[in-house]
C-alpha cells in the first residue's frame, strides 16, 4: 500500500437531535456513503484539494474559521488527510440552504435535487455503520478530539 496521501476531504459536523452529526454524501447511489472527498491534482496542497472536493461534492462553500486537521488514513490507493469543520449558518436539514440568490430557478431546482440524492446528516454510530472502512477511524478520531474538548471545558 502507498504511503502518500493521493486523496482529502473536509468532514462536515454539527450537533443535532441524535447528538454529534456528520455530512455524508453518495455519489453511486450504493450502499456505502463517505465524506465528500476525491483525489489530489498535482500542483494543489491537499487541504485546496479537500476544499475543491467540497464544494463539488456537496455544492457548499465551507465556511468556518477553525478546521480540525485528521490524522491520515490508509485507503485502497494510498493516504486520505481529512479535516473536520463546524456547520456554522444553518444548514440543517436537506436540502442544503448554500444557494446563490443570483442563480436561475432552474439551477436551483436541479441543484436541489442533486443535494437531495447524495447529501446526508447521520448521526455517528450511524454514520460508522455507513462509510468505507477507511473513514469509520476520522469519524472516530473527531469523536475523540470533540469530546476532550468538552471535557476540559469543565475543568
């Protein structure tokens, strides 16, 4: 297995219903979804490419001043680097509400649907039951990180 970090995404979290809550998305329309995520050009730092898989796969900017960077993860064709960011204005449920006021009713409409069929908030131990193998250990990573946080909150 390569060493080299050939893929990164951006994990999506907020706190919800259910508790910690994370963005997937399903491109194939199969069983197994993942965090929006794709392959690293060869003049971009994987952090620019995480950002570009983003936007592609989910049609939102990422907003957020923090980004919680993950430790790299073993996938089939090398490393995934992921971080992770708070949603911050209000996407709550689908469809996602980061649309331009200036696009065309149509757009909106197909856009709409395309965010309707791959995007998805589940919950962790959904969404650890969920992904591919290699990304159930940055879901549990976040987990980690977030509830050590809080706990030193109370200290």
């Amino acid at each position: 297995m390569s060493s080299k970090i050939v893929r990164a995404g951006l994990l999506m979290y907020r706190y919800g219903k259910e508790g910690l809550e994370v963005l997937l998305i399903n491109e194939k329309g199969e069983e197994t979804w993942s965090i929006p995520n794709g392959k690293i050009n060869e003049a971009e730092s994987s952090f620019t490419a995480a950002q570009r898989e983003f936007i592609q796969g989910t049609g939102i900017e990422p907003e957020g001043e923090e980004f919680i960077a993950l430790d790299c993860v073993e996938c089939e064709d090398g490393k995934i680097k992921a971080w992770a960011f708070e949603e911050d204005n209000g996407v709550s449920d689908l469809p996602l509400r980061h649309i331009l006021k200036t696009e065309s009713p149509l757009r909106l409409r197909r856009k709409h649907k395309l965010l309707m069929e791959k995007g998805a908030w589940f919950c962790t131990k959904e969404a650890i039951k969920k992904v591919f193998p290699s990304e159930v250990e940055l879901i549990k990573e976040l987990l980690e990180i977030l509830s050590d946080r809080n706990q030193a909150k109370y200290v």
